[in-house]
C-alpha cells in the first residue's frame, strides 16, 4: 500500500537524520532519542530492571495503548528495523508469490518477551540485545554509518585526482562534511559482533520474509499481545473465491488455511493481501465481516521453561566474578549513574558512542570488564579518544538517563577518573629527556599537569636538570587526553583509571 510505505520511508529518513544530528555540536530543538520515546519494551524493561519508572519514556504507554485499537501498526508503520529489512527484501528476494509457509515457531518471540521480562525482575536487561530500535542505532553507529564514510569519502577523495572532476569532488566532500560525514572516519572496537548480528537479520529475509518480525522479536510479541482483539482489522467479503494469493503474499503468515480469518497479533497492517486479491474482496477498518483466528501457542511448560531460563541467565549474570583489574580501566562518561544502576538502564543503543565519536572520539563498547552484566556498555578508551572538555553530549542523547544530561559548566568541572604517571614509561622520568606534549594538551585553564625540575641521575648520561610532570589530583578530571597524546608508543606513560570518580546520584549537589 502506497500510504504504508511512504509511513515507513518518511519514518526512516527521520530515523537517519536524527542520528546524523546526534553529532557534535546540536544545535536546534530536536529530539534525538525520539523514537525510544515511543519503544514500550524499551519503557518497561528498562523501568522495571532499574526499580524506577523512567519518565522520559512515558509516551511509550499510549503507543503501546493503541495497539488495542489499530492493532500491530507499529511494526508495519513506523518500526525503521521493519522498514530496513522490508527495504533489503526487495533486493534479496524476488517478490513472488511463494508456497504456503509454515506457522511452526512462531510462539518463539513471546518466550523470548518471557525470559526478558523475568531477567529484568532481577535487574539484569538482556532486552537490549533484542529491542529492533536499538540494534539498528547500535548497527548504524558501528557498522553501516563507519561504512558509508568510509567509502564516501575514498571515492570522493579518489575523484579529486581526476583534473576535470577535482574542484566538484572537494567541493562535494567539504559540504558533506557539514552534515553527513564525520571530520575523520569514525573507528570503533568490537563492531564485527555487531555487523554479523546485523547482516544475519538481513540476510535471512532472502529465505524466509520477516523472520526476525515473526519468530525474534520481542517488542513484536509485546504489541501482539495487545493485537489480539484490536478494532481495526482484515476484512473479507462474500467474494472471496479461496484463491490462496492472499495467504502466499502475507509475509507476517497472519492468514489462516480459511483466507477469511486472520491472526490480528500477527498483522501488520502491510495491506499486502488486498493488493494481490483479484476479486478485492479484502478490506481493511472497524465495521465489516472480520473472523480471528490465533497462533499464539504459549502454554505453561515453555512459558515456564521460559521464565527459568530468565531467571537463571540473571542468576549466571549476578555470580560471575569482575576482573577487578580490568574493571579499573572501564571508565564512564560524565554524569553516568552509579554503577550497578548505569548497567540496568543503559540499553546499549550507543546514542553516546556515535555522538562522542563526533567530538573526541572517547566512547567504545567494552566486552566483560566490568562483568558479563555489563557486556558491550559504553566505556572510555583513552589511547584512542578523549571526552572532549566543551561537549556534553552523551547526557543530551541517552535515552534512559543512565548517563544524566549535565550543562557544560558541571560538566568541566566532574571528574570521570584520575591520571597517574607511569614513571618507568615517561620521557623524562625514564630517560631524562623534556617532554611536556601532556601538559600542553590539557584544557584545563590550571593545568593539572604540573612541572618539578629536579636533578636526576640518568643512566648513561649522569646528572642532568629535568622538568619531571607530575599530576595534580585535585584538579585533573580524568579527560584522557594526556593519554591520548601520549607519544610513548604502545600502553602509554600517563594513565586514566575510575580512582574517584564522580557518579551521579541525585543528591544535593547531583553528585
């Protein structure tokens, strides 16, 4: 249908443009966790594994709400993952009419809503790994966008040595770098992960339409479950000649073996079946013939195989030890919340990786640091980036607030760790040369890289006259750019670690 699919483009252009705003500076009113807004799973697994309703995400009840009413029109109207995957159908796989398919399995995603919910009772929130909104912004930002500027860049860069097409080229390249592409190309750890994760959804659709819709994904089965009984609804007609055609071309397989029933929690609203029926004896709205017909088949044993298996994985999740080493070097954003509480809201939808990666570049995914509950959290690699000292952005963004939005001057002023001095590694500690490229890049308007000349005896040269840095602890706020510009190859001689951090907690003062 026409009106669907220019809902799902105009929807998933607003998804696109709203992550390519996500960069530093933002400037202008818009919202650019928008569509966490209005994701339900998100809402309440997120509220419910944190103990504390998160209000941000209010807006998510009526649109979960109106499911009662239009049915599962999330999924076939503004999901930007449906419209994706519907998208690469297009080109994966030839739309024909295919055999009657098979309903089995299709219970699967409603187990799967089961076992997250019941982790989430015990604050452990593996529903990140499965929300749709999520795994695409975390696709985007570590997979496709990386991609698209690479390339972009590569083929405009290498047009630029042709002499007929090198003013356009650069012209080109430097305005599309004022919106679309980053500065430098954006690199990021553990994104392999991410992208087989990614393409698997994808390429799947060239076997079997809507896979991950149908037998995967839990925000789905969450708007099912108030499907069943929805007012708006497939209509069939006394026309109806049994053909079949409508049963073939549902990609959602909502069309029982009579063509007059239809699952409502399984629809989509796509309207496909009224294009192909060639009596047009289908209709879709609240008054007419309309028969239900249902697949959800949940009964007790797997919704309690299920609900074990939730709260097993929380239980794995809650022993597993914390190498206490690595977990020193796992630093988090300013304003991030305590850390037990950060892991329970923080969904890993890397809002604040893709932002930070437009400033210093600070924010990766970790892998089990701190835990395997606190498996692919955004933390700070600081031989890679730094968090930039006029930026702010990772609070602006995150859509829980397990990163809390601070205004630039508090957040100067907070201190994500603390640098110390590796002195068998530094210059001029080690081998009694001047080295002053950490002091020189310290924002701070005191530095907190300060200079003691000493006389030192250095090995092979004797005593010699040198500026040894040192760090004052009570105005470095953990920025990493020291260790950033390090020019020691390899670990450098200047290192973050949390040691007093600054967390937010909602006191007096916030912290």
């Amino acid at each position: 249908m026409t009106l669907r699919r220019a809902s799902q483009l105009l929807l998933l252009f607003l998804f696109l443009f709203l992550f390519l705003y996500s960069k530093y500076p933002i400037k202008g009113p818009y919202t650019v966790d928008l569509f966490f807004k209005i994701d339900p799973l998100v809402a309440l697994l997120a509220s419910l594994a944190a103990r504390d309703w998160i209000s941000d995400l209010t807006w998510a009840l009526p649109v979960l709400g109106l499911a009662i009413i239009l049915g599962r029109f999330f999924c076939g109207w503004i999901c930007p993952l449906g419209a994706t995957i519907d998208i690469s159908r297009r080109y994966l796989r030839k739309r024909k009419l295919s055999p009657k398919p098979s309903r089995r399995g299709m219970w699967f995603k409603y187990t799967v809503l089961v076992f997250l919910a019941v982790a989430a009772m015990f604050s452990v929130g593996f529903f990140w790994f499965f929300d749709p909104i999520s795994l695409l912004l975390r696709s985007m930002t570590l997979f496709i966008y990386p991609i698209f500027a690479f390339g972009t860049s590569s083929l405009l860069d290498t047009a630029s040595y042709i002499p007929v097409l090198e003013d356009p080229a650069l012209d080109l390249l430097d305005w599309l770098k004022t919106w679309a592409l980053p500065v430098h190309d954006p690199l990021f750890l553990k994104s392999l992960l991410v992208a087989l994760i990614f393409l698997s959804i994808i390429i799947v659709e060239r076997y079997s339409s809507r896979f991950w819709c149908r037998f995967v994904c839990p925000l789905g089965a969450l708007f099912g479950l108030f499907s069943g009984k929805s007012l708006l609804r497939r209509r069939v007609s006394e026309d109806c000649n049994e053909c079949g055609k409508c049963q073939r071309s549902c990609r959602m397989m909502a069309i029982a073996a009579d063509p007059v029933k239809t699952c409502n929690s399984e629809c989509i609203l796509c309207m496909d079946c009224a294009e192909v029926c060639p009596e047009n004896a289908i209709s879709y709205g609240f008054r007419g013939r309309a028969e239900s017909d249902t697949v959800l088949d949940l009964p007790r044993r797997r919704l309690i195989f299920s609900s074990l298996a939730g709260l097993v994985g929380a239980g794995a999740m809650g022993v597993a030890v914390v190498d206490r080493a690595r977990a020193s070097r796992a630093i988090r954003p300013p304003g991030a919340l305590l850390e037990d509480e950060f892991i329970d809201k923080c969904i890993r939808c890397y809002a604040c990786v893709r932002a930070c990666s437009t400033s210093g570049d600070c924010l990766h995914p970790t892998l089990a640091e701190t835990g395997i509950e606190g498996l692919l959290t955004p933390a700070a690699s600081m031989r890679i980036g730094y968090c930039e000292y006029n930026c702010n952005l990772c609070g602006t963004v995150c859509p829980t607030g397990a990163i809390h939005e601070l205004d630039m001057e508090d957040k100067k002023k907070r201190r994500m760790g603390l640098a110390d001095f590796d002195r068998n590694r530094c210059i001029p500690w080690a081998s009694g040369d001047d080295c002053i490229v950490c002091e020189e890049h310290c924002p701070l308007p005191d530095k907190a890289i300060k200079f003691e000349s000493r006389e030192i005896n250095v090995v092979g040269k004797g005593p010699k006259l040198v500026k040894l840095p040192y760090v004052r602890r009570d105005l470095c706020t953990g920025c990493g750019i020291c260790e950033t510009k390090c020019p020691v190859k390899g670990r450098a001689a200047i290192l973050v670690t949390r040691d007093e951090e600054e967390r937010w907690t909602g006191g007096t003062d916030g912290f």
